[in-house]
C-alpha cells in the first residue's frame, strides 16, 4: 500500500459545475473485476485531506476492531424484459414492483405511443396487457396467468445500467456478479455497488480481526439515478422502502459507545440509516418509505464512515459522497482518480471515506 500523499487541489479543466465532470469513456467499467475483492481501493481521509491507493482485498488495514460495517442485503430481480408489439415493435419493460396480485408498475420504452389495453408478447408465450396510460415512460401491465415473479424467472435479465454497454446484453456473470454475496430480500431494480467487492472471505476475515458486518434492507428504485438538474433544492428523490431493525441500531448504538466507527456500504445503506437517524432521539428502528436527499450542508447523524463506488456526474449518490467527504475534497479525489485510470460506476473500483 502506498504513503499518503496530499491530494492536490482539483483542475478546473475535469469539472465543470457543483456535480458535473468530464470521465473518459475508457474508464466506465463495462465488465467486474476477474474476481471479487481485486477491485482497487481509493482511501480518502477528510480530517488529513490526503489519498493512497490499495486493493479492496486489503480494506482491513483502513478498519479498526470495534468498527462496524453496515450494509445493504436487498436483491436484485430479473427485471428486465423484452417485449413485441402485434405490429411487430419492439418494447422494452423494467419491472418496478413485483406483487403477487393486481397490475404491476413498470418502465416502458418503445419507439411509438403504446395505448391502453395492447397485448404485448414476451417469449415462451408470455402475454402482458397495458392497463394504465404511458405517463412518462410509466405503466402498469397485468401478466396473463403469470405472476410478475414467474415471468421474471422465465424470460427476465440482469438490469444492467445503460452505460454498461455490450452487443450481447447480460451474461450469466451478471446474474452472478451484479449482486452482493449477501443479497438476501428482492425488490431492487440496481445493484447497492459498493458491496459488490465483498467476499465470504473477506467478511469472515475482517470479523475475525474485530471488524462487525451487519445489514439493513433499501429496495433501490429508479429514483436514486435520476440526474439532478437545476438546483439542487429543487431537486426530488422518488421514495424507496426501507428498513432499520432494532437490532441494528444496538449494535450501532454500542459500537459508537465504545468508540468504534459505522461504516456505510454504500450510498444506500447511508440513506437508510441517516433517514433512521433524524429523530429527536438519535438512531431508531424505521420500516417505511425514505425519499431522503442528501446534499452538501446535511448534517451526518449516523454514519462515521463510507465506503462507495465513483458515481455518475449529476447524480444524488455523487451529491452524498460530496456532502460526506466536502465539496473541495471529492472533486480532488476524482481528478486522483481520473489521472490513476480508476474504473468508474457499477463495475468499477471504489473509495474509502474516512
């Protein structure tokens, strides 16, 4: 691992505005790492304002015993499906909500106006009818004889982002690769990425050197990838379920009485803790709905430190990891990370806050 070096301040040249910079497209990952956990690390330290590089693998050296890492087990579906118009035009759906009974929500896209009441065919028979008007690319469709579930494990794929950008579509290293070793609840339609370099392994090794891992559930929506633009106060998150068990906040509770540290896997697990942490009595259980935005000037409650991906420009989950590292900071650490060739998004390296 690499000494600390100061970060220098950010070139004007790579970013034009709060959330807006210039990426290379050569460096948008379009493939995982050859294995979990070689990823490279970014450690970012706020109170030296210094960088040095490592592999994920070697995250404990940035850990201390009594620290805690929190993260996000939702899963994520088969969302995606492709679909034909009578006339013979193509549709493509993303699946948004995933009940047993009635309509479910959707994304559609489909180079004409798709009217209520079409009957859209997918493979192996598969029929889908249009029950609600496209309203911004929205929907609702009824499975015939299908749960949403049954058609997603009969015909749906990996909903890899748009920038993950391959001839051949999802494979099935992304079944495999584009979720978590921990995924346990489905409902997500975008992996939480940050834990994406986790390990078995790895889990097991930083337990053994004192380091906690433990879970909290955010179902990520499409909402957490909507561009920001404008202002940033102006901007709305669209809500997504979440939910912070009691038992988590114990652990939380008594891991900063002991001096210890909580640290975020990821943009989302920091939502839901922060969104679990805006009570008058600290950190409480919370199962509910969080359209938490976070943005610079937010004051940190729950969290101590985050681990994270490098983030779309003009995105909330960069606005967050500004809000966390500083405005000044984070911009220097993606010139670090521009001119060191990082990979960046979903299948790229990642950063530690600290």
């Amino acid at each position: 691992m690499e000494a600390p070096e100061p970060i220098a301040k950010a070139r004007a040249s790579l970013w034009t505005g709060l959330l807006e910079y210039e990426l290379p497209p050569h460096l948008i990952a379009q493939e995982p790492a050859a294995r979990r956990g070689e990823s490279r690390l970014m450690i970012v330290d706020r109170a030296a304002a210094s960088v040095h590089h490592s592999t994920f693998q070697f995250i404990g050296q940035c850990l201390r015993p009594g620290d805690l890492l929190v993260a996000n087990d939702t899963r994520v579906e088969s969302a995606r499906l492709h679909a034909r118009r009578s006339t013979g035009g193509r549709v493509e759906l993303l699946l948004l909500s995933f009940e047993d009974h009635g309509p479910a929500r959707a994304m559609l896209k489909s180079s004409k106006t798709v009217a209520v009441g079409e009957i859209l065919e997918l493979d192996e028979g598969i029929r889908a009818r249009v029950v609600a008007p496209v309203r911004k690319g929205r929907t609702e469709l009824l499975f015939e004889g299908r749960t949403p579930a049954q058609v997603m494990q009969t015909v749906g794929a990996v909903p890899l982002p748009p920038y993950i950008q391959r001839g051949q579509g999802p494979t099935d290293v992304d079944s495999d690769r584009y979720q978590t070793v921990y995924a346990r609840t489905g409902g997500s339609v975008a992996a939480p990425t940050a834990g994406l370099h986790f390990t078995p392994d790895l889990i097991a090794q930083l337990e053994s050197a004192g380091v906690g891992f433990a879970t909290l559930t955010l179902d990520v929506g499409p909402g957490t990838f909507q561009p920001v633009r404008g202002e940033l106060d102006e901007h709305r998150m669209e809500a997504e379920r979440c939910s912070v068990d009691a038992g988590l906040v114990e652990r939380c509770d008594g891991v900063r009485e002991q001096g210890g540290r909580v640290v975020a896997v990821g943009t989302t697990s920091v939502r839901a803790l922060e969104t679990a942490g805006r009570g008058a009595e600290g950190l409480s259980p919370y199962d509910g709905a969080t359209d938490l935005f976070i943005k610079p000037g937010h004051e940190f409650r729950a969290i101590d430190a985050l681990i994270t991906n490098f983030h779309l420009p003009s995105s909330t989950l960069l606005s967050l990891v500004m809000a966390f590292a500083g405005e000044d900071l984070t911009r220097a650490a993606y010139t670090e990370a521009v001119e060191s060739c990082y990979r960046f998004y979903s299948y790229g390296d990642a950063m530690l806050v600290v």
